[in-house]
C-alpha cells in the first residue's frame, strides 16, 4: 500500500480542475469578505484559487445600512453614491458556493438560489 505525501499544490490542481467543469459566478467582495481565510470559513473550502484580483465597483459606497437578524448587529452595505468607489477583491466561485454565500450575507430565504 503506497502512502501519498500532501501536496497543497496538487490540491489547488484538482480544485482548479474541478472549477473548469462546472458553472461559476463572479462575486465582488469588501469588507471581512476580501480575506480569502475569513470567506473559506462561510463556504467551508478553500478559497485562494478563486481570487480574480483587485477590484473597484464606482459609482457605491459603504456604510452600516442593514441589520442582521443572524448577527444581531448592523452590517456593511453598499448604496449607490455616483461621487464614491468602493474597493473590494474579485472572486470566480463555483456555483456550489452560492448557498453558503447567501446564508453568510443574510440573503432571506425566499431570495436564495435554489
């Protein structure tokens, strides 16, 4: 029986094969969400292949506009502000990733992706 050695680059290999065969999403990130660890927790894999790069969505800005049921706190947001750029991380995630997103986000229910 022949034991195999881990290796973190074959993983990312796989997975990036993996992404290459099914349906993705692009999803811009600010606030907690831009950490690739802190995003993996909510989606429970690996989230630095997905990484696109830097991004900026003009024409936003953030502020504290929404409250979470779930958090029990308010949370960031983007509002349209035609002055303002709000910078953030581009990701590519797979379709399988859009639940747990949703639930990370406060998505209600009757919005959610099936």
């Amino acid at each position: 029986m022949k034991s195999e050695i881990y290796n973190p680059a074959k993983l990312d290999l796989k997975q990036k094969q993996m992404q290459q065969q099914e349906q993705d999403f692009y999803y811009f990130a600010y606030g907690s969400c831009m950490c690739p660890v802190d995003l993996q927790r909510s989606l429970g894999e690996n989230t630095y292949p997905y990484v696109v790069g830097a991004a900026k969505l003009q024409g936003y800005r953030l502020g504290f506009y929404r409250y979470s049921q779930n958090r029990k706190s308010g949370v960031l947001d983007v509002i349209p502000d035609y002055a303002w750029v709000v910078h953030g991380v581009l990701y590519q995630l797979p379709w399988r990733c859009s639940h747990a997103l949703d639930k990370r986000e406060d998505v209600p229910s009757t919005l959610r992706r099936k």
